[in-house]
C-alpha cells in the first residue's frame, strides 16, 4: 500500500513545519502518475497522524494533471491518462513536465489566521 509511505511522507514534512503547533489543514499537490487513490491516502494519514501534531488535521488533496513536452513535434500537451501519449501527433516518446508531484503545497496551525488564499 504505497498510500502509507506517501501519508508518512505528509506528515513527516507537515510536523516539521508545525513546530509543535496543532495542525488543522494540510494542502498537499498530487501529481496524476503517482496513481493515489485518496480514500486510501486519508485512511493512511488518519493512521500515520496518529498521536502528531498533524492529528485530526484536514487533508486537501488536489491532483495535478500529468503533462508532458513531445520530443517528436515539440508540442507540450496534457496527458489524461495511459498510455502517456502527445496530444499533436500520439507520439509516445514525451518528456514529462507535470504529474508526479508529491508536495506539502500549505499548512494551517491551530490559532493562525489563514493567509490570503483560498
Ligand atoms: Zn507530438
């Protein structure tokens, strides 16, 4: 289950940036190719959380879509799903440019008034 190394790698980064401060919300980027299945993700977390100051935190998942630069036709296009092929001209040979991201995109702490983003 590759949910729980990802979710330890969450809250890894998440209680770092804690300095021992309740975490409330965790903004974590999912590229596509890392193929996460969220239910999965956030039963991990609530499990890997336990006993952190990332416990009982809010995980917001969004995923990014893969995409990638054609090296036949030179166009970047999304990639929506497999096989990973160039929109332009359904080349396969496509270096990839997004969609195997992992990170920690923002953290609220207990207390904090969030920043101005939505
Ligand atoms: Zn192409």
């Amino acid at each position: 289950m590759h949910e729980l190394s990802i979710a330890d790698a969450i809250v890894r980064i998440a209680t770092a940036h804690a300095g021992g401060r309740q975490i409330e919300t965790i903004e974590v980027k999912v590229g596509y190719l890392r193929q996460v299945v969220p239910d999965a993700l956030e039963f991990a977390f609530v499990l890997v959380a336990e006993g952190t100051e990332a416990q009982g935190a809010q995980l917001l998942l969004e995923e990014v879509p893969a995409a990638g630069i054609c090296r036949r036709c030179g166009i970047e296009s999304e990639l929506p799903g497999f096989p990973l092929a160039c929109e332009a001209c359904g080349s396969l040979d496509v270096e990839l440019v997004r969609g195997e991201e992992l990170l920690v995109d923002a953290l609220t702490m207990e207390g904090e008034v969030p920043s101005g983003r939505s």
